[in-house]
C-alpha cells in the first residue's frame, strides 16, 4: 500500500451501479475483460429489480431491461459470451454497416415511443376516473384510435409491452372493450431500457475523429436514447477516439497495459488526480494491483485476472477489483 494521506483501504466496499454509464474495459488478450463485463452485466440486472417500471413515471427507467445487446467481431467464437448468454440478449456481429443499423433502429424505436406517450398518458388519465355510462361518440372514436396506434407500436416493440397495474384502469378498460363487443386488452408500452455490450472493439472503423460521426454522437446522447448501461472493450485505451474517452463514467484497466500509455490513463481521470496523487502513483497502484511488470513468471500468472476498477462519475474513485476501495 502507497503511504499517501489520500489513499484509504476499505475492505469489500459494495459499488453503486451507475445510471446511463459508459463503461471502458482495457487490457490484453485473455486477461477477464469479457467476463467481467458480463459479471457487471449481472449486477445490472439483478438491481433492476429492485424499482418495478411504473407507467406514471416512465421516465425513471424502474423495471427489467427490455434490449440487451452484445456485439463482436468474433461473435461466432467468442466462448465467454456463449457461456454467459442471457435469454433476453441479442447477438450481433460487429462489423460498422450492423453497428450503425442497430443505432437507427433504436432512434426509431426511441421516436416513436415517444410519439405516442402523451397520448398514452392521457388516455391513462382517462380512463382512471371516467363515466362509461356517459361517453358520448366523438370520444369513444378517439379512445379506438389511440387504442389502435398503441396496439400497434406493440405489435413493433413486443419487448415494450406493460402491463397496467391501475385497478380503476383496468376495470374500466375492461368495460370499455366489453361496450365494443372486443376482447379486453390491459396493457400498454414502457419506454425502452437498454444495455449494450461491445466487445473486442480495437481497430474497428465504427472509430474515427470526426465530431459527425454516427456513432459518437450515439454516445453522446445515449441517455437520451435509454441506453441505461454502455460497456465497451478494447486493447488499449489509445484505440479509442478521444470523444469517446472523456464520455466515460469508468473505466476498468486489465493486465497488460504498457507503462508509457500510464499517462494517457491517468489524463483521462483527471478527477482523482491532487497534489500527492499523480501519475507516479497511478502507475504503481496499476503495478501492485495487476502484477503485469513482475519478472517471475509464475508470480505474474497469478496476477492474470486482476484489474483496477475506476469510477470517473458519480464519485471518483479507484478500486480493485469490483469492491476494494483502494483511492
């Protein structure tokens, strides 16, 4: 341990999972980087539940996610994402035509939800403290049709489909379909919530330094998008375009970073940097933790899956692993 003032241990810490992050993993070949973004793929999942979704204030993003994605160049021989494949994700190859598409498609989706929200609130609303008995015919003909556009989006995005959980409204929807002579359908659309995964990313042509790019500004408007959960991996930092770095929440730094990139780490997590906590002793945590510069081999094996976890936002801070604070 670093004798620094500033620097704490604070043994099995739990981390508080982000809202709309946007998550680095960098590290060698075969050093963990996929399974630990699957393990915090996980934890994501497992505190989803904890808030059920609610229709009155969609836009807290409570509930289940709806989309789960994992994207891969070596999608077809990634063993990791096999083993950990959840019934709610959806593979996708990671070449840039699929990547850009997937990104419109979730622009759609995102649009016309929200098309339609207002008037799904208003029909809610409606229908909360209505008088069936009273309904004149002007109404009742806007109720169809706003009935059938909701159906409709339904039928796109099955994934959004949610349940109503309004005992008046259900009652009185139920009565309404009834006056129809029509089966009674009691649910509704969610907003989206969506985690992607993007794994082996180094190289790939999705990055480039152009501010118009298609993809950056997908990252930058992400939370705009529901994209609760953003992870991505790659070799090294420096793979990565520069817009994309400084969007991050976090980063996780795996074995086999090269110790003359340490600066360019350090500069993008300005905000744990003070007067007696600089690049020097980044680079030492990073050598004490990973054991990526140690001279004997079997000692160096031992270290292999070990990694710095690094909050940039909420809260700035350096752990090991997932739940050692160590800054």
């Amino acid at each position: 341990m670093l004798k620094d003032d500033n620097i704490i241990q604070l043994e099995k810490q739990p981390i508080n999972l982000m809202s709309f992050s946007l998550t680095g993993f960098y590290g060698k070949t075969n050093t963990g980087k996929t399974t630990s973004m699957f393990k915090l793929k996980d934890e994501y999942i497992k505190n989803s539940k904890k808030q059920a979704y609610d229709l009155d204030k969609p836009f807290v993003l409570g509930g289940d996610f709806t989309h789960i994605y994992f994207i891969s160049p070596s999608i077809s021989s990634d063993k990791t994402a096999e083993k950990n494949k959840d019934l709610n994700m959806i593979s996708i190859e990671g070449d840039k035509e699929q990547v850009l598409g997937l990104i419109q498609s979730i622009r759609q989706m995102k649009d016309d939800v929200q098309e339609l929200l207002q008037l799904q609130t208003q029909i809610r609303d409606f229908f909360k403290q209505c008088d069936l008995n009273n309904l004149d015919q002007q109404t009742a003909v806007l109720l169809i049709n706003i009935l059938k556009q909701i159906e409709q989006t339904k039928q796109k995005y099955p994934l959004l489909e949610f349940e109503e959980t309004n005992q008046d409204i259900r009652k009185n929807l139920k009565e309404f379909y009834k006056l129809l002579y029509l089966k009674p359908i009691t649910s509704f659309i969610r907003i989206p919530k969506i985690m992607i995964i993007m794994d082996d990313m180094s190289g790939t042509s999705l990055f480039t330094n152009s501010v118009e790019n298609e993809f950056y500004k997908f990252i930058v408007q992400r939370r705009h998008l529901h994209v609760f959960t953003f992870m991505i991996s790659a070799h090294s930092i420096t793979n990565l375009y520069y817009q994309f770095r400084v969007n991050q929440t976090a980063i996780v730094l795996f074995n086999g970073l090269k110790m003359e990139q340490m600066k360019e780490y350090f500069n993008t997590i300005q905000e744990v940097q003070s007067n007696n906590f600089g690049e020097k002793e980044f680079t030492e945590i990073y050598k004490q933790i990973t054991g990526y510069y140690e001279q004997d081999f079997d000692k160096k094996a031992s270290y292999r899956y070990n990694f710095l976890y690094i909050v940039i936002q909420p809260m700035p801070s350096i752990y090991k692993g997932f739940n050692e604070r160590i800054k």
